[in-house]
C-alpha cells in the first residue's frame, strides 16, 4: 500500500460520510500507523500503548505518520504496525484505536467494532453504525420451516431473528444460532438445515447466520438484549416473539 494512503483517507473524513470513513478503514488494513508506547520498548515484554478514555469508551493513541509523531511531540517509544495488526491485538480487549489526537479538532477515533472488521475481514461483516430490529417482513412459511429443522437438529438450542440495516450495503435478516455443540459434525448439520429453509425466502431477501455464543459481535448483542427466540428447543411450539423496538444503544461515533 503507498505510503501516506491512511492519512490521504483520513483527511476525506466528516460527520455523516460513512464512505469515507469506510475507505479510511479499508487503507487501515494493510496501512500502517505509529503506535504511541507509554512504557516499554517495540517488542519488549513491558511494552504498553497509551491509552485515552473518551466519554467511557478506552482508545489506543496513534498517529499515520513520521511527519505526524514529530508534530504530536511524542517523546516516548513508538512501534510501527499495520492497522490490521494493532486492530486484532486492541478488539479483544474492546479497546477502539484513536488517529492523531493532536490534530485540529481532535483525529478520528475508531471504536473496537470496528477494529473487529478490520482484524476480520471488512467484507465479512457489516458496516456500522447499525440499525437493528425485529423483522418487520411477513415469512412465517420460512420461521415454520426452520423451527422444524431446527427440532431435528440437535445442535440447535434456540434461534432469534434480527433485521439489520448497515449503514453502508443492503438490510438484511439475521438468524441467530445458539448451539449446544460447535464441533465440525454440528456445524454441517446447522448449514443443512439452513440450507434446506431458505429456499422458502422471498427473492432477492439477503439471510445470514450469528453464533449467538460471539461476545463480539453487534448483531449478537442486540439478540440477546432484544430478542426473544422463535426457535427454542425447551419451549417448541410457542407462539412467536412479540415484535420489539430498536433498543440496541448506537455504536460510538467514529468521528
């Protein structure tokens, strides 16, 4: 990747330009940025990124350039990594990843949501900020016909459902899977049963499956807040969920 393309992204972001910050974070992937260390040296056991607290959310701070580290007046250590390096090592701690602090008007902070599609694979999961709710669109045919091959397959413990609108790409629905077992066996026999409903949804309606067991995952989040399931294998044949609101709290702005 050239050199200087983080901060030719950066500098397109505003408030609202969820494709600029889009493209900031595809340039974060192979880019690479200074990581501020306030112990330690690059390397070392001790080693320590500074760390910012904004409005409770923890930031690691860096910057996307020699220029820029001479600018912040940093005089500590300092390691260079690739965005998808540091993002993998900051997500699982839900720790976000704040660009040039010292600019005008503040840098861009990078919660660790997003971290987590950097580290993930941008394409793999949906850009947020997301608007997340229970589906709305009339598929009782494909719930029926998933409960059933779900109570025929015994490593499905419940399902949810979730309507998911990405702040960049097309809605779609979710269907969340909680599983008694995750080993390979089960997996397949979850894809089959998908695999034999879903030829009942309406054309062109995107469907999707999250483990409902990933800390980590916003879709989850908002399941397991929100959403009773539809599914669940101690309480087959209930009657379905009532409908729910948006209650799942936005993820912090990245700007």
């Amino acid at each position: 990747m050239p050199a200087g393309q983080v901060e030719e992204a950066l500098g397109q972001v505003s408030p609202g330009r969820f494709d600029a910050y889009e493209r900031l974070l595809h340039a974060l992937v192979e880019g690479q940025v200074w990581m501020l260390l306030w112990h330690g040296q690059p390397g070392s056991p001790d080693a320590q990124y500074g760390n910012m607290d904004i409005e409770g959310l923890g930031y690691a701070p860096c910057v996307t350039s020699a220029h820029e580290l001479a600018a912040s007046g940093w005089h500590r250590s300092h390691e260079v990594v690739t965005g998808r390096q540091v993002a993998a090592a900051l997500f699982p701690e839900r720790w976000g990843l704040w660009l040039n602090p010292h600019a005008p008007g503040g840098g861009v902070g990078v919660p660790w949501a997003d971290l987590r599609r950097v580290a993930g694979g941008l394409d793999r999961l949906p850009a947020g900020p997301l608007r997340l709710s229970e589906p709305t669109v009339e598929m009782h045919q494909f719930y029926a016909l998933l409960g059933q091959h779900a109570h025929r397959t015994p490593a499905v413990r419940s399902l949810r459902r979730a309507w998911v609108q990405p702040a960049l790409g097309s809605p779609y629905l979710a269907i969340g899977l909680e599983l008694y077992d995750t080993s390979q066996q089960a997996v397949e026999s979850v894809r089959l049963m998908m695999r034999q409903a879903v030829g009942v949804v309406p054309d062109g309606l995107p469907v999707s499956t999250v483990a409902m067991a990933d800390a980590y995952d916003p879709v989850a989040m908002w399941m397991q807040a929100n959403s009773r399931p539809f599914f669940d294998r101690d309480l087959y044949g209930a009657a379905p969920a009532p409908t729910a609101g948006y209650g799942y709290p936005p993820q912090p702005q990245p700007y």
